[in-house]
C-alpha cells in the first residue's frame, strides 16, 4: 500500500468527522442567541427554557468538536510536511488570527456564557452567546480563506531558492474570490444545519410530552419547531443562492471540477445538466446518461447557450501547462483528472439531500400551522431524518470540493502525491489511520450517548418566581452548563 493513499484516508476520516460537528456549532449557536434574546424581551419562561435545553446539547456538540479539530493541526506535521512546509509561509496568518482571534473569543465568552448564569447580568450575558457565535464565524471565515487560497492561489510568491510559497497580499488572501463566494454558501449551510436540529429535536420532544405536561410543554416546543422551520427555509434558500454563485466561480478557476460534476467528456455549447451519467470503468468516456438542455450552462456561466468545456479538453489542457515543466519541483505531469464517480455523486447528494431538507422543513412548518399537532408516524420520521439531511449535505459538499480539486493539494502548484511527508512509512500511517479511527469511534459514541440522554430528558422547568437575571452572591457549586 502507498503511504500517500493511506494519509489521504487518514485525513479524509479525521476532516469528515470533525465537519459534523461545525456546521452544528455555528448554526445552533445563532439559534440558542436567538431564545436567549426572545427572552430578554419578552420575559417568556418558555423561551428561557429552550434556551437552556439546546444550550446543554450545544455544549455537549462544542467539546467533542474543540477534542477532533486539535487533530487536523497534527496531521499537517505528520503525514503532510512537505504540504506544510510549501504553504506555511500563506497559511501561518489565517489560521494565526484564528486560533488567536477567533478561538479566543469563542471559548472566553462561552465560558462566561456557561458560568455567568445568576451572576452577571442578563443583557450582557445574552451578548456573551451573540459573541461565542461571531467567534464561530470568524474561525469558519479565516479558516476558508485558508482551504480558498487551494482552490485558486492569490496573493502569494514562488521563492525558487526556498521552494516556498510567501505571502505578499494578506489581503488578497482574504478577498479571494472563491472565498468570498464560499463564506457565505458555508455559513448559510450551517444555518441550515442548526435549525434542522432544533426542528428534529424539539418535534420528537414535542410527540413525547406526557399528558400532565401538554399545557405548558406542547406550545414550548412548538415555538421551537417553528422557528427552526422558519430559519431552515430561510438559509436554504440563500444556499440555493450562494450555490448559484459559487458554481459560476468555480467554473471560472476550477473548470475540470465542474466538468467532473456533471461527467462532461466533451465540450458542450450549450451544455445540459446530467441527471444521470454512466461511463466506462476508466472513466474516460460515457455510455448513458438522462440530460437537461441547458441547464448546465446557465448554472456554469449563467447564459443557457454557455460553453462548458469537457473533461477530455481540459486534460490536455493541463498536461500541456503543468506536463511541459520537469523542473519545476512542484508540478507533476499527466493524471488530472479526479474521481469522476466520486465528483459526479457527492455533488448530487449533497444538492439532493439539501433540497429533501427544505421540503421536509415546509411540511413541518405547514403541518404545525395554528394549534395543529400532527400525529403520523410519516411526519415523525421525517422530522427524526430531517437534521441528517443538510448535515449529510455538508459532508458531502465538502469531499465534493476536496476530490473535485484532486491531484492537486494546491491546485496548479503542488499535486497530493508531493505534499505527503516524505520520511513516513506506511506501517507508521497505517497505525495512526486506525487508532485515530478507534478513538473517534469512542468519541462518537460519547457524543450520541450524551445527546441522547439529554435530548430525553427535555427543557427542565424554571421557577416562575425567580428571575434567572438577578445576579447572586452565595457561592453555590457550578453545575453542567448552569
């Protein structure tokens, strides 16, 4: 076995796992924001209550995320040093100011958020959340600017004598096209996913309130469906948007991405969108497939008589540019062509399972209308399914991205099979691939269990004669979460 194929494993397993839990951070956070501002102004115990509920499955969701990001740090020196040492020079800003600026805020102000219950005031402990989650989009921002600048370098020098590349417009860095287009697709994204949690969530609960509880519990977590459903449709319909957009950009930088996407082997003017492509087994030619007229040209370009260039044409495309340089350390000739079948299906799933998302998310929302309470056992599998959808979409955007990019680590600089560290065995990565993926299997199990147990429990009660505002001065013990 290739140690390259094996560290690829490696960080594909450590990064898909450790995605499942961001988009959940940042959309959750806004919505927990959100309660505890509802509160403030209306003084609803309910709203204080959901506040508290999602605030525990949120903290559970934070601490396992912090625990598997640490090891996409470690992988960088491991198994890809030669990565590390060509990029080190762009990426060492945006992923500084992260850690410095962005992780900072976040973890200060949700440890003032989980202990400054009772002792400091409420407005500015509602403000401490509203900063946790701007803490959450400052790190998505600096952390994409990074993953942008390998999809279309900007802003940076070849040092010929260092084999480096150095940063020399931080700014371009910042302000690079794909990133911009990016920010916005992701974070909606994870709007997405936050409100389709609450939903998911807060409508099982709502099936399970006991009788002696359905006076003031039912319409508690039917304010939490609906404004999920609310939030959920609203962010779906600006990733449909972004989408758009990052697709025309991704054309323009990245054209045999796109082609991948769609198993374009020829040059089509106009181009039609391929419901269904099947090829031959080296991926070089197509056999079958169910079209669109059009449709891919307006999504590549945004005319619907837009050329679309083949995967064929831009394979000879790049061996002449980037297979006529022997000398250059970093460009390697031949085979730039990604996985057609894993480009081609990761894409319409994640298009496909987003979209399931938003219709799930009406039905809900037409479903709880007025007082209505809907009893079908369908709806409730829906609404259990439904936090999985845009959840899934997600992870499969970004293999999406990541495969669709392949061979490069950093596209039209550095191929994949150059980045990998050279001194490290395959038994040396094979070991580290599988207890990596023990110890994420037990961190899984933790995760499910305590969400589980918690999401059971339900939003405890509070007592209408405290106001959970006043500031206390005894030293009562710190309890989880409050």
């Amino acid at each position: 076995m290739d140690p390259t194929d094996i560290a690829r494993w490696q960080f594909a397993i450590t990064t898909v796992y450790h995605f499942l839990f961001v988009p959940i951070t940042i959309g959750l956070s806004a919505m927990i924001a959100g309660y505890e501002i509802a509160w403030l102004r209306t003084r609803n115990p309910a709203w204080l209550r959901l506040t508290r509920f999602f605030g525990k499955l949120f903290l559970i969701n934070f601490a396992i995320g912090v625990v598997t990001g640490i090891v996409q740090e470690f992988q960088f020196g491991m198994n890809w040093s030669d990565y590390s040492r060509f990029v080190g020079d762009v990426f060492g800003a945006p992923l500084a100011v992260e850690g410095l600026l962005a992780f900072f805020l976040e973890s200060t102000f949700l440890g003032l958020w989980i202990f400054g219950w009772d002792r400091i005031p409420a407005k500015l402990h509602a403000a401490c959340m509203v900063l946790v989650h701007l803490g959450t989009l400052f790190s998505a921002y600096f952390i994409l600017a990074a993953n942008s600048w390998m999809q279309h370098p900007v802003g940076y020098a070849f040092n010929p004598d260092t084999g480096r590349a150095e940063m020399d417009d931080f700014g371009a860095v910042l302000l690079n096209k794909v990133q911009l287009v990016t920010f916005p697709h992701v974070v909606l994204a994870a709007y997405m996913t936050g409100a389709a949690f609450v939903v998911g969530v807060a409508f099982w609960r709502m099936r399970q309130v006991p009788p002696a509880d359905a006076e003031t519990d039912v319409p508690l977590y039917r304010k939490a469906v609906r404004t999920g459903a609310v939030v959920l449709l609203v962010s779906g319909a600006g990733v449909v948007v972004s989408g758009d957009l990052q697709g025309k950009i991704m054309t323009e930088v990245q054209p045999m991405k796109m082609a991948a996407a769609e198993a374009l082997y020829e040059t089509e003017a106009p181009a039609a969108f391929s419901v269904l492509t099947i090829g031959t087994l080296d991926g070089s030619e197509e056999v079958f497939s169910i079209k669109i007229p059009g449709l891919l040209s307006y999504l590549a370009t945004g005319t619907t008589d837009g050329e679309v260039v083949g995967i064929n044409e831009l394979r000879e495309q790049y061996e002449q540019t980037y297979g006529q340089d022997p000398g250059a350390a970093y460009y390697s000739p031949g085979g730039y062509t990604p996985s057609i079948p894993v480009t081609y299906w990761t894409f319409r799933l994640m298009m496909g399972l987003g979209f399931a998302g938003l219709v799930v998310g009406a039905w809900i929302l037409w479903a709880t209308r007025g007082n209505r309470l809907p009893q079908g056992r369908l709806i409730l599998a829906a609404a259990v399914a439904l936090p999985f959808l845009p959840l899934f979409a997600n992870s499969f955007g970004w293999i999406f991205t990541e495969m669709g990019r392949q061979p490069w680590a950093v596209f039209g600089l550095m191929t994949t099979e150059r980045a990998v560290s050279p001194g490290v065995s395959t038994a040396e990565v094979l070991t580290s691939l599988v207890l990596f993926t023990l110890v994420y299997g037990v961190l899984a199990f933790i995760e499910v269990r305590l969400l589980l147990t918690y999401i059971r429990r339900g939003a405890d009660p509070v007592d209408p004669d405290e106001d959970p505002s006043a500031p206390h001065t005894d030293d009562r013990p710190l309890a989880f979460a409050y």
